[in-house]
C-alpha cells in the first residue's frame, strides 16, 4: 500500500495528512501489513502546476511531525512504514529504509528475475506499470501521468467498461506483442 505524494500547502496541511493517514490505517487495519509513503517528486507536471499546488518546503519540524504521527498510526494497526529513495527518510521515527520493489520480493511474486530500474535512484526492479498516460479523470495536479488535460479528456470519451483496454478497443490492424521481459 503506499502513501503519497506528501506534501505540504494551506489546503493539505500536517493535521490533513495525520487524520487522512490514520483513517487510511484504520480502513486496511487487518488487510495490510505494509505501507510506502513518498513525498511529492520534482516531475514536469509538478513544475507546470507549481502556482496551483502552492506548495511549500517542508521543515525538519514537519518531517518530524509527519514521522511520529504515521509511525505510531501503522503501529497501532499492525503495519510497519518505509520511505524508498527519499532524501529524506524518517528511518529516526520508526520507518524502515528499503525498496519498494526489491529483487527478492519481486522474484517471490512472479518467480522472474528483473534488473535493477536505471531511470530512478533507487535499487527497485524495473517493472511495467499497469496504465495509460493522460487516461485519469481526477486531475491531480501533481500526478506524473497526466501531462495533458484534453488527451484525458478524448481517452476518457473512449474508455469502454467492457473492453480488454483501458482507453479504446483493439483494432483489426493492432499488433499485440507478448512482453519477454
């Protein structure tokens, strides 16, 4: 389960993200047993959205907040919390320091073996998301997959609950390639 994007504005303030996190806990209380949290990431719809976002840097004060608060929630329901590849990563409140997709949990869930992902600073495995950029309607300004509000809008117009796809259906001139890797 994960946790994210943190971050801090008027709107979504310390006590928001407390009380969002402790009812998120008590919702999965029994069902989950780990969570991931991450703090809001420097991606190109995050700087396009900054004036909307308005959010602000966070302080050593509001990192130590937000890691007793969610520590001590996730304990309270069973769960133990970890950061991966953050700067900051809360490890002095009880967070664990690990991947999120390590090589090991990754072979134990699928029985393959995946390399290390390149593109982020992390030891994670590469793996392929489930999804579609600029398929969400919800608009979240600080998402990395919607880049394109109209694009979200037209895949929206072309979701069909029934089809095998998330946005459209398949054509008769549509190549499916199987994924070796």
């Amino acid at each position: 389960m994960r946790y994210d994007p943190i971050f801090i504005s008027e709107k979504y303030n310390i006590e928001y993200h407390q009380k969002a996190f402790e009812n998120m806990c008590a919702l999965l209380s029994g069902y989950v047993k780990h969570i991931i949290v991450s703090f809001l990431d420097d991606y190109k719809n995050v700087r396009k959205n900054i004036n909307i976002l308005q959010f602000k840097n966070m302080t050593e004060e509001d990192y130590k907040q937000i890691g007793l608060s969610f520590s001590q929630s996730a304990k309270n329901h069973g769960m133990t919390i970890q950061t991966c590849a953050e700067k900051r990563n809360l490890s002095e409140y009880g967070f664990k320091i690990d991947d999120c997709l390590s090589k090991e949990l990754a072979y134990k869930l699928t029985g393959k073996k995946y390399p290390k992902w390149q593109a982020r600073n992390c030891n994670c495995v590469q793996m392929v998301d489930i999804g579609v950029y600029n398929s969400c309607h919800h608009f979240c300004k600080y998402c990395y997959a919607n880049y394109d509000e109209n694009q979200v809008k037209e895949n929206f117009k072309n979701h069909d609950p029934n089809s095998s796809l998330l946005v459209g259906h398949l054509k008769s001139d549509d190549i499916i390639k199987e994924r070796t890797k």
